[in-house]
C-alpha cells in the first residue's frame, strides 16, 4: 500500500474489485476517483493486464486523481484471447469469456490481499462489480471487513435481471422485454450462477445513476431488498466528473480539433463500444447511410476488444472503396481508441448512435446528446427502452426482434436525418439538454447524487 497520512492511517481502507471488460473496469476506475476525493485511501485491483487496459484508457479523469490510486496486480492464470467474430449472428463478446473464467482463479490471491488489509485498517470495505461475486467471498470470514456491490447498469435494467422481473407486464413492449432471449449465451449464464450466493454476502448495492431519473426502479429494488437482508441502495451517479480532463496525445486531440470546426449541434458521434464487432456487410450499410443522409459524422470504427487487447493483431474493417475521400468534407473515420465522454461534451456534437451500453448512456444523458439506439446484447436493449421510452431522449436505429438482420443504408440514412435534421430530433435534444442540467445539478454540493455517495462515505467510515 502506498504511504497514508497519519489521520488515513489505521482508519478505513476501499478495495475496488472490477469485473475484465472496458466498461466495468472503466466505472471503477471513475469511482476510485470518487471515492478517493473523500481522503480514504483507495487500491484498484485487478490482473496486470487488465489493469494496464484501465489505465491506458483512463476517460476524461484528472491524471492528479488517478496518481492517488493505488494499483495492486493480482495473478490470473494464462488465458486465451480470441478475435471477435464479426459474422456471429450473436453479438455477445463470447470472445472475453476465458478471460472471466479465469478470473475466478483470483479468490486466493485476493482473499490473502485482503488479510493483509485488515491488519492495516480498522475497517476494509470492499466495492466489487457483482461478477466478481466469487472472487471477494472470504470477506465474510474476516471480521473488520464488508463489501458493497457496485452495479454497472441501470436500476431499471437490473429489475429484468432479478427473478421474473419487478415491472408489471402486462404491456406487450415489458413482455417481449421480459425474455432475455438473445441478450446472453448460455455459458455466461453460468458464469453468473457461479456469483449468485456469493452475491448474497454484500451488505449494500451502489448504481451509477441518478434518483431524478430512477426513482421507481430504485424503489423497486430497495422493497426487494427489505424482503430479504434489508440492505441499503446508494443512487451516486453520474460518476464521470463534470469537468473532463483533455485527452493527452496528439491523435485524440486530432478529432476535437476537427469537431472544433463544426457547426454547434451539427455531429452525430457513431461508436458501438469495445465489446461490438460489425459485420464487413453491416459496415458498409452504415457508411453509405452516413452518406446519404448528408449529415456531419464522427465514426468510431473499431473492433472488439479482446481478452487481452494488447495481443496480437486486430482486424482493421473494409470501408467501400473510396468512402473516406469522398465524405472527408463531412465526416471522419477514427480506428482508435476515442475520448468519448470529451467528443459527448463537445458542442458540435449534436446526436450519438450507440449500442446503449449504460456507460455510453449515462455519459450521453449528462452531456445532454440524444441518443440513436442500437443495441446489441446484455442489458443494452433494456437500456434503449429506458433511453427512447422512458427518458425520450432517443429514436430506435433497429428494433431488438430483428437483431438478426442487416439494417439497411436507408433506414440508416432515414434514421440519422430524423434525429439531426427534423422537428422531432430538436424536441428529442431539448428534451435531453433538460436531462443533463438535471443530472449536473444532482451531483453539486446538496444534489440528490452527492448527498447519496455523502451518505455511503459516512455509513462506510462509521
């Protein structure tokens, strides 16, 4: 552990234990920053691997926050690291799967880690991603020790998750929605059996969101709670800091000072997260749908990401041929990795079709960008539900029941236009500026967000 001050010292100690893949390992990361503000000392740990991952990828936190965490490697056997496949009818990252597999070989080397803490400590309080559930279990055997689960997606997302559902169902959309048909492959389902009692052992649960936006799926989740060991649920998000830190290197600063040439509201940023990999066919779809529609883009056309991201070489996707010459007036192609929530706040930025993964929507709501869904696993349909129906901040780019089909260039262009360029998109984007001066206010001083992590910092240093 690095050196504490005298009055750190003996008092409490935070462990953040992240599950392997970008968009967990990404909120944790936000949090420890969080956290850590409030002088409690915070390790972040994880494989070297997939510590290295979290902070090359560091998102728009000051690097002075980041040098206050402390990063402890623990070992993780050897895994495989397949490509993705783009041609999989499922687009689930299958591709990660022995990498979480192996990360359950962590439990002894983090349960050692952990006794080493609670000499050091009056209390250790362990935050984990609840699929790594498995891994902190032998926090109960240690008597100054507690931990919290830390849930990635949102609340309204999780109440699918649990049992049959706590939503009524009788509209046919919660019914079609009810089925995770699709979202998840059977072996990953397993995976999370493995977490399900350990899941059990948390004393309470923490979301990246916000009780002015989530208030009856919060509610919800709290009474299920109080049905069983009655544990308390914080509401602490958005956990992205208000004010970005600019990104550092050159080729990052490349599209903001492209975007900084643009018309204000005038982009739609196009980015499908690490864990989605388009088909050559699809790719093509979307590019000759960006430019019909005639509209100002921003593309980040990346693969997904693999066990290991720095292994072996990456598929570098087929734009038609000529596609980047002839739109170089409109758009930009990016092939690395981007400096979303900057490129989200920018002014340019008009609109954002995402996958809806919840650190993509959580940042899009703060940043006030309406949002173009279309999700492709996990909780992301659910996510675009949230965003389009409930929020209505959003349009749907393909409905979840055709997810099988290519969606064509001019449902794509049709699609873009509507969100960019019609009456409709301009209340949908009034509607989602008035959501981010909500959110922003929430997590001031006195906001519902911060009196709620005041109020986890207090429990947990009581």
């Amino acid at each position: 552990m690095g050196r504490l001050s005298n009055e750190e010292c003996g008092e409490v100690g935070v462990i953040m234990v992240p599950f392997a893949a970008q968009g967990h390992l990404n909120q944790l990361m936000q949090l420890s920053c969080l956290i850590s503000s409030y002088g409690l000392p915070v390790s972040y740990i994880s494989s070297a691997t997939h510590i290295r991952q979290a902070r090359v990828r560091v998102n728009a936190l000051n690097p002075l926050d980041v040098a206050k965490i402390h990063f402890h490697d623990i070992p993780m056997p050897p895994f495989a690291s397949p490509p993705p496949d783009p041609n999989s009818s499922s687009k689930f990252p299958e591709q990660l799967q022995p990498a979480w597999d192996a990360s359950l070989a962590q439990r002894q080397p983090f349960a050692a880690y952990l006794r080493e803490m609670s000499h050091k400590f009056r209390r250790v309080v362990v935050v984990h991603d609840p699929m790594m559930s498995a891994v902190v279990q032998d926090v109960t055997s240690i008597h100054n020790a507690e931990s919290y689960a830390f849930n990635c997606i949102p609340a309204f997302a999780q109440t699918f998750f649990i049992g049959e559902g706590l939503l009524d169902s009788s509209a046919e959309r919660l019914k079609e929605l009810q089925s995770l048909e699709g979202c998840i492959p059977e072996k990953v389902f397993e995976f999370v059996a493995v977490h399900a009692e350990p899941l059990g052992y948390r004393a309470g649960d923490l979301y990246n969101t916000c009780r002015l936006i989530e208030a009856p799926y919060l509610d919800l989740l709290e009474k299920e709670e109080t049905g069983g060991k009655n544990r308390k649920i914080w509401a602490i998000g958005p956990i992205l800091p208000t004010k970005l830190s600019s990104p550092a290197t050159a080729s990052q600063n490349k599209f903001l000072e492209w975007l900084d040439q643009q018309d204000p509201k005038s982009v739609i940023y196009v980015s499908f997260g690490t864990t989605v990999s388009l088909s050559d066919e699809q790719i093509k779809e979307l590019a000759l749908g960006l430019e019909q529609s005639k509209v100002k883009f921003l593309w980040v056309l990346r693969d997904a990401d693999k066990g290991d991201i720095f292994e072996g070489d990456v598929r570098r996707a087929e734009l038609p041929e000529g596609f980047e010459e002839r739109v170089k007036e409109v758009g930009m192609v990016v092939r690395d990795w981007a400096p979303q929530p900057e490129i989200l706040a920018h002014e340019s930025t008009g609109g954002f079709m995402s996958h809806c993964g919840w650190n993509s929507c959580i940042e899009s709501i703060s940043m006030g960008v309406p949002i173009a869904a279309w999700p492709m696993h996990s909780d992301q349909p659910r996510n675009t539900m949230f965003v389009t129906q409930v929020l209505k901040m959003g349009i749907v780019v393909r409905e979840w029941d055709q997810r099988t089909e290519i969606v064509r260039a001019s449902a794509i262009e049709k699609v873009v236009r509507r969100l960019m360029t019609s009456e409709e998109g301009e209340e949908i984007r009034k509607r989602a500026e008035e959501l981010a001066a909500t959110l922003r206010q929430a997590t001031e001083p006195g906001g519902a967000s911060r009196l709620e992590l005041d109020s986890f910092v207090a429990h947990i240093t009581r």
